[in-house]
C-alpha cells in the first residue's frame, strides 16, 4: 500500500504511516533527493515517480539507496526506458503505469514487462470487468491499482473531466454529491481497496489523502496494522513473468 504525496510534503509525517508515492512535478523539488530524504528518516522505501526522464537520472538513482521507481509515461518511450532503467539500475523495482480502460494497453504493458518492469500500477477508474481482463490477460509481474479518495469536490472535478484519463460513474458522483461529509470517502475507499485486493491486486497506490490521521483512520477501517501492507504480497515485490 503506498500512498502518494508531493515532493514538498514528503518529509512530512505521512511518511510516518505508510510507504510514500512521491510525485513528480513541474514546480516541485526532485523526487529522487525527496525519496533520499524520506528514507533516511523513516527507514521505509518510498516509491519515485519519474516524469522528467533521462539517462542521467538513473545514474542519481544509482548513486542511492532507492530501489522502487515509477515511470510515468512520456518521452522517450516508456519501453525504451524501462530496459534502459533496468541495465542502468539491475536490484530497482521498476514500475510503469498502465490504463485498462484503453485499446491496446495489456499489449503495451506486457512490453514494458519484457523490457523489465516489475510492476505496474493501473490508472483509477470504477470498470471492474476493465480490471479483471488486464489480471487475466496482463503480464504476471506485480499488480498495483491506484484508488482515489473521492469526496464532494473531488467527484465534481471528475464529473467535469478535470482530472485526465479519470471518469467517475455520474451516478456515484451525485451520490457523493449528496453526502454531507464525515466518514463516507475514507469508509467508500476502504470498501473499494478490499474489492480490489478481492479481485488479485497485490496492493493500491493512493490518491487524495493529504493527513496523517485520516491515513491512520483508513488503516483502522481495514483492519491494517499501521505501515503493514495488506494480506496479499507487498506490492513491492518484484513478479516475474509465469508465475
């Protein structure tokens, strides 16, 4: 389970409850000396999202202690870089993101697999038989799925197509328009990790949550000891094709 934080609260106390995502963005410090950070203090791998790509970033990863990275799609090509990545850095786990809800996607996925991914995370979304096909006909490498935690304002924004690549069921979003706070998103999100998890992921990227105590108070609700995974294989691990 890990949950993901921008570069500038990653020295936060976040870190403190679960094994940070660190994003990659414009304006925002490098992931890669945020994970260092992150490591140090708390002893827990983060995982680096890597946006801004190039040859000479897997020779800072390789001067670290990190071992878990997230290529994000860009230029150049992912699959290029994944087998670029993974000469350049052969004990990191590299992950790739991967969207079910596409045409072509697991054929995408499985040659990022064979370049040497370890792991990919698949794109939010509420398509469960979507999911299910890539389990079924995806690369045997470990399977995250990104959750968000979606309250009023968010399911607005998803509604509207702000968020790219995201679509929120409307009838889930007037129904979370309609609720008047409290604990229905965390509840709503530990209700969609457990279905997730039922269906074989091996763990979730989270999205949406910003305080310590409302990581911990999701932690309570599953029934997850603080900074545990959940009962499957800690999505970390590395898969291997075949298995």
């Amino acid at each position: 389970m890990w949950l993901e934080a921008d570069a500038d609260a990653s020295a936060s106390s976040l870190a403190d409850v679960l094994p940070l995502a660190i994003t990659d963005r414009e304006g925002q410090p490098d992931p890669v000396a945020a994970g260092v950070a992150v490591l140090r203090r708390t002893g827990r791998q983060p995982m680096a999202h890597l946006a801004r790509r190039d040859a000479a970033k897997a020779e800072q990863v390789a001067a670290t202690a990190l071992d878990t990275l997230l290529l994000m799609e860009g230029v150049p090509d992912t699959v290029t870089l994944v087998r670029e990545f993974s000469v350049r850095l052969p004990h990191a786990r590299i992950g790739v993101v991967g969207n079910p809800f596409v045409a072509g996607e697991i054929d995408r996925l499985h040659a990022k697999a064979e370049a040497g991914a370890a792991f990919y995370v698949a794109q939010a979304g509420w398509d469960d038989q979507a999911y299910q096909d890539l389990l079924a006909r995806g690369p045997k490498i470990t399977a995250l799925a990104s959750v968000l935690c979606v309250g009023p304002r968010l399911a607005r924004a998803l509604l509207n197509g702000e968020v790219p690549g995201v679509t929120l069921p409307e009838s889930l979003a007037h129904r979370i328009g309609s609720e008047g706070g409290g604990e229905a998103p965390i509840r709503r999100l530990a209700a969609r990790i457990r279905a997730l998890a039922t269906m074989g992921f091996a763990g979730v990227h989270i999205a949406g949550i910003s305080r310590p105590a409302t990581a911990r108070r999701l932690l309570e609700i599953l029934g997850t000891r603080v900074g545990a995974g959940l009962t499957r294989a800690d999505p970390a691990e590395r898969g291997k094709e075949g298995e």
